[in-house]
C-alpha cells in the first residue's frame, strides 16, 4: 500500500506524517493530497472559533464525546499561536481532550499557527481533507481564537459555531463586525456566570438586526446557553449542530454555496501558495536571495511593486 | 528556500504525581527554545503518550517524573513505540532518578537523564544537537 491508500484505510501513523509534512511544506505532500482528493467529501466540518478563553477546547472535547457515542468517527484539528519571537508554541488544547487519546475513533493534531514564512499560509483545508480522506464522519476544527482566523474557518467548515461568555460587554460589539455574519450557531459558553441571559438577548438581538439581509437563506443562526465543563447544554448544541447539517441537506442551494466557497477557497490557496513558492524556489536557484530584496525595499532602493513586477515578469514568460 | 521546519516535542508527565511545574516550566523552555510543544497535563498512561506522540507525529518525547514509577512507565513506553514502529522517536527523561537507575534507563534506551540541577539551556541545547526534525515521508 502506498501511503495514500494508508490513509485512506484509515492508518493512523500514516496519516500524522502526511500531516506534518503539510506542515512542514514538503513538496511529496502535495503529490498524495492529489491522491486522496477523490476520497473527500464525506465529513461534516465544524469550526469552533471565538476568543481565547470561552472554552473551545472543551466544548470540542464535551461534543466529540456525544458524536462517539452516536458510533461516528471524530477528527479534531486544535489551533494554539506561534510565538512570534521564537517561533516555538505551546499547545495545550489535548490537556482538555484526555479521555478521547485511547480512543481509535477519535484522531486529534495540535497545530501551530507559524509564521506564515514567505507569506505563505499554514493550510487548513489540506488538513481537513486528509481527515476526510481518512473516514472520519465529523471533523472539528478549533480555531486560534485571534484575528483572520475567525472568518477564514467559515470559509472551511460546514457549520461555524461563534463561542462567547457572559460579561465580556464590548465583546458582542466586537461580534457584531464581520463574525456576527459567520456564525450559523452562536453558543454563551459558562452560562452559569452572570449576565448569561443578557448576553443572549444582545446576541439576539444582534440576529434580528442583522436577519433582514439572511432571512432569504431561510437560517436563523440559533444561539445556545452551555457549561461545557458539566455538559450542560451540550444535547442542545449537538441538536443544534444536526439542524444545521439538515438545513443543508433540504436547501441543495445552500448546501450549495457552502461546497462552492469551500472549493473556490482551497484552489485559490492552493493556486496562491504554490505560485509563491515556486517563484521563490526559482529565485533561491538563480542565487537571488529573499533577504536582499527585502534589505533594497527597506533602504529605499527599490519598491515592492517595481520588484515584482519585474520579477513576475521574468518568471512567468 | 528554506522549508519551515519546526521540532515537535511532547511533554509528558507519566504517573500519579501531580506535580507538574518542571514540566511546565521546560515545556516553556523549549518553546522559547524554537520548539512546538506539545503539552497533555499529568497523570498520563504510556498508552496515552505514545498514542499522542504518533497522532502529533513527534520528533522527542520528553518524559516529567517524580514519582519513581519510572521503572514501569518508562520501559512501557519504550516497548509501545517499537510496537506501532515508533522507535525513531527520541525518549528523554528529566526529574528525580535514584542514581543506580540512571545506566539502565540508558541502556533500555532512554537517550538523557536530566537531573535536579540540569540548567534549561543545557537540556535545550542538547535536544538542538541530537533531535532532529524528520525527513518527508515521500510520494
């Protein structure tokens, strides 16, 4: 067997090293994601995001345990950030998935974000297709928790649930630009704080201003009161999280958009990252160096445009 | 071009100790060190850390002990690993050994004892120089 028909059959060992070599940027990597993508498109992807803090990782753990006990398969894809001096990073999200590591129907990866070295994106999406590929029926992917990542993983998933607790005030404002669109589930996590039910009423509210533009799309982003720690509210997510997924399966014209948007954005990256990389690996051939455009745009000696353009010019002819 | 590789370790605390400050404290270390760090918390099984160190596809494992249960967990792991042929996986050890121990943990194949004492930049430098980030897997 090669190691795509590995993954495909479901080996674990397999499947962490094509991972890894993702991660790592291994051009062979690309070679057996071409093999596994006609083994995609079997998973529910759902994408965890919301700050750091509202207890994703717990939730993840808590509906993982639910999606296993309905005899599917789980793949869990946890984000926690680079240091950006260091480029080293501590990730902590499995310290709340423990009871899941002895579990085969259960695969977990902690992810950096990295650097982004060369402007090039960390994928996701190849990730979540070798999960897929693998036979995983749900995927959760638990973003970062920061910036762009919040919007770019309703580009990923299926169903994005938006995680917030009581009493974070400007958070919902915060919501309210760009995210209060990406969340099909909105969830107040550690309701039994205070202010659980205000936060609520702010998000419905939020909804309900904003519905006019959605109510076309026939979804009514559903918000749920949790306390992951105990499982409460859990079986309403989970409910919440099926709705979601027959919501899509009535409406083939949403369903629709969403494999539209998961498909235009994974070529477009692929098509962005793969350029990128090749013109720089053409450039290393040629002997110029990165850090010597980079030190002439910063003295002035050039500009970024002329650069490419000139660049761009010799290497696409 | 340079290829973004980072070492990938995982820092385990085997056992029923609940102690887990030096391995709080050296999982930092080998952050700052450049590492991605792979932290699980304490009183892990040798099944849950091998079975963690094959899905994070790890380069190290850095094993936190205080205990003593050493003598069961570290072996246990060790045979694990060649068992989902895993052996490629450097095994380190850091905490409180009694000193006869230390030549056997060795020879099972324990790659370094650090012991009380151990400075972090020591421990980091020599996981710099031995571990290394694995090759592709290929086509």
């Amino acid at each position: 067997m090669n190691i795509a028909e590995q993954i495909v059959a479901g080996d674990v060992r397999a499947t962490a090293r094509l991972l890894r070599d993702i991660d790592d940027q291994i051009p062979s990597a690309r070679d057996i994601l071409k093999e596994l993508y006609p083994h995609t498109g079997k998973a529910h992807v759902v994408g965890f995001t919301g700050s750091p803090g509202v207890g994703k990782s717990t939730l993840v753990d808590q509906i993982a345990l639910r999606y296993r006990q309905d005899g599917l398969t789980v793949g869990i894809l946890a984000v926690d950030p680079t240091s950006p001096f260091t480029g080293g990073a501590i990730l902590g999200d499995r310290i709340r998935m423990q009871r899941h590591f002895l579990d085969s129907g259960v695969f977990i990866r902690s992810l950096a974000t990295r650097g982004h070295f060369g402007g090039l994106t960390r994928s996701t999406n190849d990730m979540i297709n070798v999960l897929d590929a693998m036979g995983k029926d749900m995927i959760l992917v638990e973003t970062v928790g920061v910036g762009q990542d919040e919007v770019e993983i309703a580009n990923s998933a299926h169903t994005t649930v938006l995680v917030t607790v009581p009493g974070m005030g400007d958070e919902v404002q915060a919501i309210k630009a760009g995210i209060m669109e990406i969340g099909n589930i909105f969830v107040v996590n550690k309701a039994d704080r205070e202010g659980s039910r205000k936060t609520v009423r702010e998000l419905r509210t939020l909804i309900e201003l904003g519905l006019r533009r959605r109510v076309e799309n026939g979804w009514e982003p559903l918000i749920v009161e949790t306390e992951a720690l105990k499982g409460r509210g859990l079986e309403e997510l989970y409910s919440d999280i099926q709705k979601h997924r027959e919501y899509l399966r009535a409406n083939p014209q949403q369903l629709n958009e969403v494999l539209w948007k998961r498909a235009r954005n994974q070529f477009v990256e692929a098509l962005r990252d793969q350029t990128l990389r090749t013109i720089l690996d053409r450039l290393n051939n040629r002997g110029v160096s990165l850090d010597a455009l980079i030190k002439m745009i910063m003295n002035k000696e050039a500009d970024p445009y002329s650069l490419v353009h000139e660049i761009l010019n010799e290497e696409l002819r | 071009m340079e290829r973004e590789r980072n070492l990938r370790i995982l820092v385990a605390k085997p056992g029923l100790d609940g102690h887990d400050r030096g391995a709080r404290v050296i999982a930092r270390a080998f952050r700052d060190a450049g590492f991605e760090v792979i932290y699980t918390g304490c009183h892990q099984t040798p099944e849950q850390i091998v079975s963690t160190a094959i899905q994070e596809d790890v380069d190290m494992i850095g094993l936190s002990i205080l205990s003593g249960a050493h003598t069961y967990s570290f072996p246990r792991i060790l045979e694990l690993l060649k068992e989902n042929s895993a052996e490629d996986i450097t095994v380190i050890g850091g905490g409180i050994f009694p000193l006869e121990d230390i030549p056997k943990l060795k020879a099972m194949g324990i790659k370094e004892i650090f012991e009380p004492g151990a400075k972090l930049q020591e421990i980091t430098a020599w996981v710099g120089e031995n571990v290394k980030p694995r090759e592709g897997i290929g086509a």
